[in-house]
C-alpha cells in the first residue's frame, strides 16, 4: 500500500510540476523578441498542444514563421488564429504582412481593412502605403 501511494505522490507530483500553455507562450514571446524565432515556435507549439484554441499561440507562431521567410506557413497559423477568434485584428493584420510578403498585395490590403476594423491602427500604415 506504501508503495502505491508513493507512486502515485511521483506521478502526480511530476505533473504538478509541468508547464503550462501560458507559460510555453510566454517563453515563445521572450525568444522571439530575441530573434531566437526557431525555439519560439517551439515553445508555442508546446503551448498549442496543450491548449489547441489558443489562438494568440497560432498568431505568434505565425509571426515567428514569418520571420524566418515562411509566409506560407505563417498564413496557415494566422488561419487557425482568426478561425478560433474571428474578432482578433492582430491576427488579420499579421496575415495581411505574410499575404505582401507571398505578393498577394490585393489579400494583404484586404487583411489589413479588416485589422483596421477591429481597431488595429497599424494597419493604416500599411493601408496608406500600398493600399491606394
């Protein structure tokens, strides 16, 4: 009885002391702001797979993607993000960066009046600048 007890205490023990998803996609912010964009999608996947609606985790990983020249990919996770948070303007306003970043200037201009909306007032930058 002793034994299984013990067990259970490391079992449960061991867990108690895993991260959470917050705390993954806090770590994934830090590195990205340290340009250390490969360990931040680490770190924000670690954050999807343990919470799979968290959309800001989509939304950084897609920024930290386009960062490293993947705008492809990038827009794959801006299209999760927007899909589990429809009124998320950062996440549209990101996509519209990797959307100019493929070319696709006329779904960038797009993205970003929608941003603009939602009130991410960035977008109007980009909106004056290649959006005429």
């Amino acid at each position: 009885m002793k034994k299984a007890l013990i067990i259970l205490m490391l079992i449960f023990g061991i867990n108690s002391f895993g991260q959470t998803s917050v705390e993954f996609y806090n770590m994934g912010l830090s590195k990205s702001k340290s340009n250390d964009y490969v360990g931040a999608i680490t770190d924000f996947t670690k954050a999807i797979a343990l919470n799979p609606k968290y959309f800001e985790a989509f939304n950084s990983r897609g920024n930290a993607k386009n960062s490293m020249h993947d705008a492809k990919a990038a827009i794959q996770d801006l299209n999760k993000a927007i899909a589990l948070n429809p009124e998320f303007g950062l996440a549209y306003y990101n996509r519209g960066v990797a959307n100019f970043n493929l070319n696709q200037r006329k779904n960038a201009c797009s993205d970003w009046k929608r941003a603009r909306e939602l009130g991410e007032m960035d977008a109007n930058d980009f909106l004056s600048k290649y959006c005429k």
